[in-house]
C-alpha cells in the first residue's frame, strides 16, 4: 500500500509501522492524511498477517494537529462541508480506536490538539522525554470536538477540564502524570520495542474480543456488563486460540502463537 502522506512498514512478525509522513509540516492533519488514516486502519483491520500496529511520526514531531491549509480550505465551505470535513476526522479516529489489534504510539515529539487525541485512540502511548504536548483548540477560537471523546476516555473528565480549558503547553512527565502517555523515556525505541514484545505474547483473536469487552463494559451498566461477559467468557473457551491456550496450559507448553508454529 502507497500513500502520499503515511509510510506503511511490516516485518515477519506482523508489527506493521504507521508513520505520518509531513515532516515538513510536523505532520499536521489535512484532509489527505485523514482520509489515508481511515484508509489504512481500515485495511490493517482486516489484514491477519498484522498483529500489532506502531503509530508514529517522521521529522521532530508526532503530530502538531490540524494543518493551517486544510483550516483555512474548511473555514472557505458552508455549513454542510465543515460538517462533512469534521465527520471524516471523527470516523478516521474511530477506525483507529476500534482497530482489533494492538495500537501502540510512539510518540516521537510534538503532539498538539489532534496529536493528543491521535495519542488518546493507541492502546499503549510512549513518549519521548522531552516531547511536549497540548490540548490547544481554544486558543484558536475552536474546541477540541472530535478528540473528545478519546481524550476524555483516556485522562478523565477532570483532567480533561485542566487541560482542554487554557490550551496551555505541557511536558512528558505532565503527561505521564495526567495518563495522556504511558510512559516517558530517553531510550524511546528501546521502550517500544518492549511494547511490542510484550503484546506479542498474546492470542490476536482473544486481543480483538478484549478490545470489544473494554469498550463494553465502560459504557453499559452492571447487569448488561454480567450477561455480555457470561457469554463473551463461554465464546472464549470456544474459540480455536482459548482452546489451545488452555491446551498448551495443561501440557505445560507454549501456545502456537508464541512459539512461532
């Protein structure tokens, strides 16, 4: 697959490496790279051969948000067009949010406005030291609406307050401290690295079901929550990985998918 803002990467181990490619711009979102964004976690979604997605950008910066061409093309539309615009952000953050595999963002500097919330759609966000961050809509006059929901979900309410509210810039131990980020470090492909190994311990299939329970279970009450687990949990052990995880457990072996049959 070729795309014009995004370079798409995969080894033998089916880690597939999403990098957005404007460094010129600090990989700022127009409406190009939004559209290949939706394009490309929609094919990675269906793609088998991929178990883990890497999100990262080329240049100094992770993403530096909306790109002041794309703005300006926005500002000229009617009414219907912004909409139309804005939908097509919000659905290419779902695609990435709903991706049935592990998102792990590696966050190479700069993430501002729809940076942080392309930071709050990855499963696991490490971060450079000293990248710094921002939700910075409302300095513009705007608001952070696409990215909310993410956002919100990933930091809270109330951090989303303390931070959505002034706009003001914040570093990676901030970030770390208000759960933007899962870690900072100095040694950032070390730490990625790490990540995926970790992540590539686990049943593809049992992740994609995981995915869907977490998203269950955060937005249903408690008697839902009890019949959607009872049954997510019988569909499990029904599943080709539950029953050879459960195999490999009594016979004291490695699974299939960690040890590379």
């Amino acid at each position: 697959m070729k795309y014009e803002t995004l370079i798409l990467d995969a080894d033998a181990r089916g880690v597939a490496t999403v990098t957005l490619n404007r460094p010129e711009s600090h990989n700022a979102l127009n409406r190009a790279m939004i559209a290949e964004l939706h394009d490309v976690a929609v094919k990675l979604a269906q793609d088998d051969s991929i178990h883990i997605v890497v999100l990262t950008g080329a240049g100094k910066s992770f993403c530096a948000g909306g790109d002041v061409g794309w703005f300006r093309d926005t500002l000229a539309m009617d009414r219907e067009g912004r909409i139309a615009e804005s939908r097509a952000l919000a659905e290419m953050l779902h695609a990435l949010d709903s991706l049935p595999k592990p998102l792990i963002g590696r966050i190479n500097g700069a993430a501002y406005g729809g940076g942080a919330g392309m930071i709050s759609v990855c499963d696991v966000a490490v971060a450079d030291h000293g990248a710094r961050f921002g939700l910075t809509e409302v300095r513009l006059g705007l608001i952070p609406a696409n990215i909310s929901p993410y956002v919100v979900t990933r930091i809270g309410a109330a951090k989303a307050r303390a931070t959505m509210l002034s706009g003001a810039l914040f570093g990676a131990e901030r970030a770390c401290q208000i759960g933007l980020i899962d870690e900072a470090t100095e040694t950032l492909d070390v730490a990625v690295d790490a990540q995926v190994a970790a992540h590539l311990e686990a049943s593809l299939s049992a992740v994609a079901a995981t995915k869907k329970l977490i998203a269950f279970v955060d937005t249903h009450d408690i008697e839902a929550a009890k019949d959607y687990t009872s049954e997510a949990l019988a569909d499990a052990w029904e599943t080709d990985d539950g029953r050879e995880g459960i195999a490999s457990f009594l016979a004291k072996r490695l699974p299939r998918w960690r040890s590379g049959v």
